[in-house]
C-alpha cells in the first residue's frame, strides 16, 4: 500500500453574518460576468432571488432552479438537462445537505465549477466531494466523488442561525463521530477518501472539533432559531462544517455512518436527521469496540444534553427482538470501511455493541 499522505479543501472558505454579500466578490475569480445556474432549496428560493439581481448586477447570467427535495440520479439528470441549456461555467447550491449534493451531482455531469451556500448547519456535506445519491426507498444508492472539492463555501450565519434548533443539533451529531472515525481509519491504516492515507491535520481536525463542540455546543444552541449568531454559534458552524468536513474526507469514517446502511431497512427511522442517525451509530460504535462505560456514559450525558438520540428508541425503534439486532449489524459489518478495520469487526460484534448501549443507555 501507498504512503503518500493526501488532503483536499475548498479553494475559499467564508463564514459570518451577511457573508452571502461576498458571494459576488467570489464569482469574480471564477467566472466574472460568466453564466451561472443556481439550484435552490425551495424554502430559501426568495432569499436567492436578491442573490440573482446582485450577480446580474455584477453582469453574470443567471438561472436559478428549484430543487425537488430529494438528491436522486432522476433529481440530478432533470436538473443537469435543465442547466445543460445554459452551459453554465458556475453552479450554485444553496440549501440543506441534499440540495448541496444535488448540486454536486450536476457539476459532476456538466464538469463546470461549483460554489456552495449551506443555509443549515446539519451535516459537513459543504466542504467535500462527496455526493450521497438516494434510490426511490430513500436508502442511499451511491456516493461517487467529484475531481474537486468545491471552489468557495460562503457560509452566512445570520441565515443559518434563523434555522430551527434541531438542524444545528443535528450538525453538532455529525462533528461528533469524527473524533473516533479518524482514530479509527488512521489505527487501521485504511485509506481516505482522495486514496491515501490520512495526514495528521485529519486528527488535528476532528479532535479540535470534538473539544469545540463539547465546550460550545449549549451556548450555541441557544442562539439556535434566533437569527443572530453569537461567539459560540460561530464557533460551532466553524467546526461543524470546516473541521468536521475536511477531517471526515481526508480521514476517513466508521460504524457510526456505517449504521445508516443497517437502519436503512427500517421505515421508522427516516424521519430523523443524518446527524441524529449518526450519533446513535457513534455511541454504537464505542460499545462495540470496547471503550468503558464511565466513557460511553460521559458522551450519552452530552448528546441527551443538546436533545441527540443515544439508543433505539429515540430513532423510532421502540420494538425490537434478537434477531432485528442481527439485521442491522449484518450490513454495517459489510460496509468497506468496516470490513477494513484493525483489529477487524464482526457481526457479532456489533450486535453486542447495540445491546450494551442498550443497557448503558438505559441505566
């Protein structure tokens, strides 16, 4: 195996109150007065109509399209049609992690570059390559790559702070696993997602965040649906998007997303957020790979304390038996980055891991 240490990153990262002003400026080192498709989540469509007349003014030719609610290859190829028309140099994505990534998928089909603007603060998804393509059942299909990370994440916290609570919450989940995925990819000396292994900025970055998010997180949730971002908010979106993203990609993941391949046949939980989904996988992931108790106890009294999920029955699972568990672990065991872990995972494994949270959680 290779040791060529590799990391990727946006070209820009912008983040603050009204940083979508700056969105402009960016388009003007890309494709200044070039054509620009720009595919929104209808919820944030009216705000994206001022952002249209200011990259008019700027003399950009702009077409915005509303995304349809769900990132699937139909979702892609409708868009990527649409915009094909314009042969845009530039796309923009603007709105919650599917929206973003359906905005990857058009870049990936039309080869143009690619800008993003989360209006939430859910998952990491803005920073990386990544694209998460959902089947008809909702179950994720396929997770190709783009060549590149996005050229400029603008990330405006005055919008994302208007945003529910549960979304930032949501977002504070996913940071949380990375922690111990990284530690996890870089102890098995698995590959990352650019193909090679993870430099130690993936640990330098996934541990900052952990610290972050666990000094942070109750104040910033408190400014969670309030329009106005205080010194934690930032702090948090900071390590939510920036550090959780780029750790995540250039460190690599574990049980914790590979759980979403075991709940995936279960209807109950697709109601929940992919970063609530993930906690409870993280808190899986402990027990099974045998961290103590008093430890598991510590994070489940952090992730009950910020209102995240820490066993079953707080992802819809409230009936389950035996052979359920068996189910569920029997993919998560099959996911690449689990059959590759050192010292190795088995099913079995796994389903004690599900049953001692279990037990921890409920004490």
């Amino acid at each position: 195996m290779s040791d060529i240490r590799i990391a990727g990153f946006p070209h820009i990262y912008i983040q603050g109150p009204g940083a979508l002003a700056r969105l402009p400026e960016c388009m003007e080192a890309i494709a200044a007065k070039g054509r620009v498709a720009i595919i929104a989540d209808p919820i944030v469509e009216s705000q994206f109509r001022d952002v249209s007349e200011r990259l008019h003014d700027a003399g950009c030719e702009v077409i915005q399209y509303p995304f349809g609610g769900e990132c699937t290859r139909a979702e892609i190829d409708r868009l990527a049609g649409l915009a094909r028309d314009l042969e845009p140099h530039v796309v923009i994505g603007a709105g919650g992690g599917k929206a973003l990534d359906t905005a990857k998928g058009v870049v990936m089909e039309l080869g143009c570059s690619l800008v993003i603007v989360p209006t939430i603060a859910s998952s990491d998804a803005p920073t990386s390559r990544l694209i998460a393509i959902y089947d008809e059942h909702h179950n994720i299909a396929e997770t190709p790559s783009l060549k590149r990370n996005p050229h400029a994440v603008v990330v405006d916290t005055t919008i994302l702070a208007a945003a529910p609570r549960r979304f930032l919450a949501a977002g504070i989940g996913d940071a949380l696993t990375k922690k111990f995925e990284v530690a996890s990819t870089i102890k098995s000396n698995r590959l990352n997602y650019f193909g090679g292994r993870p430099p130690g900025l993936a640990s330098v970055l996934a541990d900052q965040c952990y610290e972050i998010i666990r000094a942070d997180a109750v104040d910033a949730l408190a400014a969670a649906g309030t329009g106005t971002p205080n010194a934690a908010f930032e702090r948090v979106v900071e390590a939510c998007i920036l550090y959780s993203g780029l750790s995540f990609e250039s460190g690599g993941l574990s049980i914790a997303h590979g759980i979403l391949r075991g709940l995936a046949h279960i209807p109950q939980t697709q109601a929940f957020l992919h970063g609530e989904v993930v906690t409870y996988g993280v808190l899986v992931q402990l027990a099974t790979m045998g961290h103590d108790d008093a430890y598991i106890r510590d994070i489940i009294g952090f992730c009950r304390e910020v209102g995240l999920p820490t066993r079953l029955s707080e992802i819809g699972v409230t009936e389950y038996s035996d052979n359920d568990i068996v189910k569920m672990a029997e993919p998560i065991s099959k996911v690449p980055y689990v059959v590759k872990n050192d010292p190795p995972i088995s099913m079995q494994m796994i389903v004690d891991g599900v049953k001692r949270l279990e037990r921890i959680a409920a004490l």
